[in-house]
C-alpha cells in the first residue's frame, strides 16, 4: 500500500518514469495506477495519436518496441499500456533490451496481473534500474474493512463499528466491486452522511438483518429461532452468502472466543483478537454462552461442516441442510 501510494502521489506531481513495471495478486492497484497514469498523460484530444492499448493474448514485443518508440504529438508523452502482460509469449527480453536506451518521451505502463513478475528475470532488472515497481497482495480478511473505512472517509462518508462490519460482509474483498458501490453512494447520498444499516439494505441490496455477522451475533447469544431464521434466509440467496464463507466465519468467531477465554488479561481483547473495541462485549456475552470445552468442540463441529460443504462424506452439500446440521450440533455442546 505505502508503494502504492508513493507511486500515485509522483503521478499526480507529474513525475514519471519511462517504464511501470505493475505486477501482483491484487489487481485492483494495477488498474488505478494504470487509470491515474493515462489521466495525467492523456486528454480527449491526445488520445487519438499519443495513447496506444495492447493486450499480452494479442501483442508481440516487436509491436510494443515499434510503438514505443514514436514520438508524442499533442500531449507531453507517448503513452503505451499493455494490459493482462502475464500472456505475453515466452521471453521480455526485447523489452529489457529497448530500456538500455528507451524513448524517454514514451511511457509504458507493463500490466502483469494475479502473480509477481519473476525477480530474475531480465525485463525486471532493467525496470528496478531505470523505471518504477509496484508489487501488489491481496488483502488479508482483517484489512478489508478498514480499506473501506478508509474510502468512505474519502468519500465524505461516516459509518460506525457494527455499520462497517455488516457492509464489510456485504461487498466482500474484491476491491473493485467495493469502490463501485462506494462509488453508487457518493451519487444518491449527500456528503457526510452516516452510512446506516437501512441504507446499506437500500442501495447495496443486502439484508441489514439476515447475514452472516448477525448470525454470528445470534449464536453467541444463544438465540437458535433467531439462528435458523437468518440460515434459511441466507440459504435462499447463496449468491450473497456462500457457504464457504458462513463456514469461514463461523471458525473465526469460535477461535476468537477461544483465544479470549485464554486471555488472562482482558483488557488486551482488541489488540490480540484483532477487533473492534465495540465487539469486545460480544465475546464477552459469547463466553458466558459457551465454555472453554464447548467453545473447542464446536471448532471440531465446524470443520467437519466444512468437508461436507465441499463433498466429503455426504452424498449432497445442500447448503441449509449443512448450516441447520452445524447449528443443533453446536447447541447441543
């Protein structure tokens, strides 16, 4: 993130280097770098003759080095982008080679998606010497939600702790599909507005009152009619909530209610669960519902719920014959 940044911030003082060689897991850096470079660059008039788009499945490095080497005509530079660059043929060497003496009045932007670009190999020597990199991760589960506080933030938005968790859970981690909808509310809501529950079902068209965190919330409270109220909601729209993530979830509240019944020091909850202090109360309540050994043995429940979901064992992987199976199992403890 912080290169990330340090990156986006030279753009936008119009530094620019003759190479970006962008590569990683999280494609979603990839492409608002690739955007913010052909913004600065490019401009309605320019695009015609100073902008030139491949595809790695379509292009051969001899047609890259050609283009690169033209001169701009209207705008300050020429800008060659070559997206989806993990399909080029074979060798980048040609690339490599063309960067000993590049046009320095072209700029590519080298898009390498869903993997690193191999350290060893030439073309990446060459760009840590005379261009810039960018090596994108995936988030983990536990940045996402602050990643959207961050954005709503930018966008001028407020949302409290519970309000996050359950939009968190709403649009997932693909993180282009979350600044689309982040981008849907800066249009139909008014800046500083708090973001509730009600206009998350509203706009976002996901149940403030049937998901996976209430659910979570339910059973460490003990509430099974609550429970099988929300699983079979949840059931009927899998598309939202796959089961695979109900299951995930389920495995990190116990084992999060497991690591604060070891806490000898309760006050360390937030820093060593990695939660919010608003849910702290939660797994309070939560390990007077369930024991230690309770807590333990509905792990064991959990990850046998999670073989049937992917077919072990079972003759069906129905997804709310597994959760109501998982549920009595785990009330019974």
């Amino acid at each position: 993130m912080q290169e990330f940044n340090q990156l986006m911030s030279s753009v936008d003082r119009g530094e620019y280097k003759p190479f970006y060689l962008l590569s990683g897991t999280e494609p979603y850096f990839i492409d608002r770098l690739e955007a913010k470079i052909t913004e600065k660059i490019t401009d309605e008039a320019s695009r015609s003759f100073d902008y030139s788009l491949f595809y790695g499945k379509e292009v051969e490095e001899h047609q890259i080095i050609e283009t690169a080497k033209r001169f701009p005509l209207l705008a300050s530079h020429h800008l060659v982008v070559v997206r989806e660059a993990q399909h080029l043929d074979k060798s980048t060497d040609l690339i490599a080679d063309y960067l000993s003496q590049p046009q320095m009045q072209t700029i590519i932007v080298f898009c390498f998606k869903y993997k690193a670009f191999d350290k060893r190999k030439k073309l990446y020597k060459a760009a840590k010497k005379l261009g810039a990199l960018l090596e994108t991760k995936t988030l983990y589960d536990n940045q996402v939600g602050q990643w959207i506080r961050d954005r709503l933030q930018e966008a001028q938005f407020k949302i409290d702790a519970k309000t996050l968790q359950i939009l968190s859970e709403a649009l997932g981690n693909d993180l282009s599909k979350i600044e689309k909808e982040i981008g849907k509310l800066k249009i139909v809501l008014d800046d500083h507005s708090q973001i509730t529950p009600e206009l998350i079902e509203k706009h976002v068209g996901f149940s403030k009152d049937y998901n996976n965190f209430e659910l979570y919330n339910a059973v460490g409270k003990r509430d099974f009619l609550q429970c099988t109220k929300i699983v079979k909601y949840m059931a009927e729209n899998p598309k939202n909530h796959p089961l695979v993530l109900t299951i995930s979830g389920f495995y990190n509240f116990f084992r999060k209610l497991l690591l604060y019944h070891g806490l000898g020091d309760k006050s360390k909850a937030v820093s060593l669960l990695g939660i919010s202090p608003y849910f702290v109360r939660d797994f309070e309540y939560a390990s007077k519902k369930f024991s230690l050994k309770q807590a333990s043995k509905a792990i064991t429940l959990i990850l046998e719920a999670d073989l049937k979901s992917k077919g072990v064992g079972v003759k069906s992987s129905n997804h709310l014959h597994i959760i109501q199976d998982l549920l009595v199992k785990i009330f019974a403890v």
